[in-house]
C-alpha cells in the first residue's frame, strides 16, 4: 500500500508533468496567434517557426507560412 509521502509526490510529478506537456503544446499555438493578430495589422512578411516538437503544429505553422 502506497504512503501518504509517495502519493504526494507522484502527484507533484504529475503536476511537473502536465505544466511541462502544456507549455510544450501551448507556445507554438501562442506564436500562432500573436503571428496572425501582426499580419492583420499589415505585416504580411511575418513568418512562424516550423518548431518539429508538435507535429500537427508543425504541419500548421508550415501551411501558415505558405499562405
């Protein structure tokens, strides 16, 4: 049987965990949206870094870019 000390920390681990993966998704979809609130404001030259983390955002930023 698990101890009150062991759960706490897989729940701080699993808390670790999830900030880690949400940052890790969360950032290129930010970049995503502050590169569209410029090119509607008229800077048509602004372009997205294909980061390969994500492979779906990737793919996006990818189609963005060809836009």
């Amino acid at each position: 049987m698990a101890t009150p000390h062991c759960l706490l920390q897989a729940l701080v681990l699993a808390a670790l965990l999830a900030l880690y993966v949400s940052r890790l998704i969360g950032e290129p979809i930010r970049r995503l949206i502050n590169t569209t609130h410029e090119i509607a404001a008229g800077n048509f030259g602004k372009r997205l870094p294909e980061d390969r983390v994500v492979f779906e955002i990737a793919e996006l930023a990818s189609d963005f870019n060809r836009m």
